[in-house]
C-alpha cells in the first residue's frame, strides 16, 4: 500500500497528551481505517497486503492491556489505531492522537464517509489450573531436558531447580490429559486452543515439547511456555539467520528495507543469488490468554528460599535463567522484553536487589529501562548491570565463555567461526592474556 502522507490535520498540534489519551487513541481502531481511506464496502483493509475479504481481518482486544489491536491474518500485520497511522501514513505520535480524537481541524474530503461495522473479539484469559500443568510436568522426561539444554552448557541441576522436562510423546499425553480433564477445562487453562480451522490445538506438541514452567513461591506450576524441539530449532535459527542476512538492505532510493522487502526486490533480480525465502518460525508457544497470574517469570521458587538482601540478575528468558544459575550467580527471569513482573512476583523481588540484565540489543536497552521505571515505582532497590554485552544474551555468554576456554562441542566450534577474536582484547574475562 502506499505511504504518501495526504497531512489530513492542522499544524497546530496539541502537544498535552496524557495515558487515557494515548488509550483512547489505540482503541479507534475503525475510525483509523476511515481515516486512512481504508475501508471498502463496510469491511477494512490490511494496510500492508491490501486484503480486505470478510473474516480476514478481525479486532481483538489485547488479554494483557485490555486495548483493542487489528490482527490481518493472511500477512500477519497487526497493530492499535495510533500504529496503523503512523507506520501507513507517516504522521507523528501526537499528530496521529490528536487526529483520532478530533482534536485538530480535519479534511473531510481526505476521509472516508462510511465506518464499518465491526465485531469487537473480547480477550479471552486463561485461568490458571495448577493441577492440569502439575499433571503435564510429571509426564515429562528431566533427562531429555538435561540433555536439551547441555547444548549450550546449562548445568543439569540449573534445569532440575527450574523444573523443565521434555514431553517425549506429546500424542499420547494429550490423550491422557482429554481422559482425566474436560475438554472445556484443558481450554479455560490455556493448554488447549481452537486454531483458524475450527480444529482443536494442543499449545504442546511434536514440534513444540521442551516444557518450561513458571513456578510460584510454594513450587506449583501456575503457567508455561514451550520450547521448540531440536527440530524444529532448526528451522528458528534458520529463519534467525535469513533475516539477519537481509537486514539493513537498500532500496534503490537509499531507504532501510524490510528484509522481507529486501529478499524480494534481489529475487526478483537474481532468483539463484537471492536463494530461497527462510518463512517465520515462532521460537516457543505460550499458554493461550496467559494472565499476570501466569506470567510470573521463572526463578521465584528459588528466589523464594534467599537470605535477605541477596543480588539478583534479571534476565529475558527461561533459558538465559538456567544460564545464569550454571554461572553460579542468582538470577529471575521475565518470560518476554515487554512483560513487567507482576504483584507475585514483586512480593519476593522486594527482599532483594536487582540487576537489570536482560539481552543486548536494541529490544533489550528499552526492557531495560522499562524495568528500571517499574522497579522505582514498585519500591524494588535495583541498578543497571555496568557490563553489558552488546548483542549477547546470558546463554550467549555461557558459550563464549566455553568456546574460548578451548572447548571443542559443535555449539563453540560454530562460535568461534561466527564471532572471531583475539585473547588480548577479549571483553569475556575468560581467556588468559
């Protein structure tokens, strides 16, 4: 779709935008499509793939915010109204806010006379059922789990302590889980899902089993996410590894592509020298509608049993939490960049000082400071951890620290050729100058 800026808005811009501002503005989903001119025959149209067929397009509303978001599902673009303006029409945040919320003088004749009607989806929630997730862990296998995580060097006590076990014949527990619970109660806890084909989906299965619980203080498993298996990591990576390839292209014009944009521009130019394109794989599932009561991060068991005014790392991710552990230091663990530990966790993380890790990238530096402003707030005593890694994440680190030590395994062998260096000026303090 075209992003020529038609400017439908006067340039007095009101600067004074507050929080119920800014939420009002991201639920105007459909006046941000009529704003956009894009609606046709009372059904929107995807900004980005142009598809404007019934069904195809829905809007939500977000479990976590309660905002309502526009989720295209043939190309995957999604968004709240503030988003599809700026990103499609170039406007600036306060430009678009004070547009939705008809704060400046609009030109009618750059917007569409009809507003669809639409159906709101309402968020569904999952409610946590520690006995079915229990239940889901003692059917696992530790071993296999030891064995999963010994690729990057993780310690089989790390992955014991944090629970994580490999579920090695997902058909048959499903079936053991249909037989001791419902069908409808396997739903409400977010194990179960219903997907686009009206067919019923496990969140675990044959390409998704290396389990990875979050426990509450007292050790139960009040929620979970599932990582890919040794399969089908193969394919993340590969997908991982295409897009870092195309990443900061050119258009002719001199413009940062999308690598997707970036892949198709050089296919269409040399088919055998662009190669062929690596789609999307998701690097793990969640329960659906997971809650805060869900998401409460990983570690609190643990943290849990700390003598007061212990150091903890804060980490993005169950597996950089296991990589934390094998290094000996204490660690908690958000289970994504833009989740904030929630009212069960705070409760534990108060009695204790926090470093602010999480990955070095530009995802990273934001959940960073994120957590800095959400800490300060909740009265937790944090600091920012002083030797960040740019582009590294703990587990990044955990192999490094291997690979120059002189160990041989694939993982460092594969290392060592992605990231050379040379021992007299190696930031991983574990080589001898």
């Amino acid at each position: 779709m075209s992003k020529e800026n038609t400017r439908p808005y006067s340039d007095k811009v009101n600067t004074k935008i507050t929080d119920m501002d800014k939420k009002n503005a991201k639920d105007s989903i459909l006046k941000a499509f009529q704003i956009a001119g894009l609606v046709s025959e009372n059904n929107i149209i995807c900004p980005n793939c142009g598809n404007s067929k019934k069904g195809k397009i829905k809007i939500k509303t977000s479990a976590k915010s309660g905002n309502l978001y526009w989720h295209c599902f043939p190309c995957g673009e999604h968004g709240d109204a503030i988003e599809l303006l700026v990103k499609f029409m170039n406007l600036k945040f306060n430009e678009a806010i004070n547009l939705l919320l008809d704060r400046d003088a609009i030109q009618q004749s750059n917007i569409g006379k009809v507003i669809p009607v639409f159906e709101i989806a309402p968020a569904f929630v999952a409610t946590v059922d520690c006995e079915i997730y229990n239940y889901i862990i003692s059917l696992g296998d530790q071993q296999a789990a030891f064995n999963y995580y010994a690729v990057w060097h993780i310690a089989p006590e790390a992955v014991k302590e944090a629970g994580s076990v490999v579920l090695l014949d997902p058909t048959t527990i499903q079936q053991k889980l249909l037989k001791k619970f419902s069908r409808d109660r396997l739903i409400k806890s977010g194990i179960m899902t219903i997907d686009k084909n009206k067919k019923d989906f496990f969140l675990f299965n044959d390409e998704y089993n290396v389990v990875e619980p979050h426990l509450s203080p007292l050790g139960d498993v009040v929620g979970m996410q599932f990582r890919p298996s040794v399969k089908q990591a193969k394919k993340v990576k590969a997908h991982k590894n295409w897009k870092k390839l195309w990443t900061g292209q050119l258009s002719p014009s001199g413009e940062i592509l999308d690598p997707s944009d970036a892949w198709e521009l050089a296919y269409k130019g040399n088919k055998e020298k662009a190669g062929e394109k690596v789609l999307y794989v998701t690097p793990f599932l969640s329960l659906k509608g997971a809650s805060d009561e869900s998401l409460v991060g990983c570690g609190l068991w643990r943290i849990s049993k700390l003598k007061k005014g212990s150091k903890i790392y804060i980490v993005e991710g169950f597996k950089d939490l296991l990589a934390a552990r094998t290094m000996g230091v204490e660690a908690y663990a958000i289970p994504g960049v833009g989740v904030m530990p929630p009212a069960t966790a705070l409760v534990e993380l108060k009695k204790h000082h926090m470093v602010v890790m999480l990955d070095g990238d530009e995802a990273g530096e934001r959940g960073r400071l994120a957590l800095m402003n959400w800490f300060k707030e909740h009265g937790v005593s944090a600091s920012l951890f002083p030797n960040q890694r740019q582009g590294l994440d703990v587990a990044d680190i955990l192999v490094e620290k291997n690979a120059h030590s002189g160990c041989q395994c694939p993982t460092c062998k594969e290392w060592l050729i992605a990231y050379p260096y040379t021992r007299d000026n190696c930031p991983c303090k574990s080589c001898a100058v």
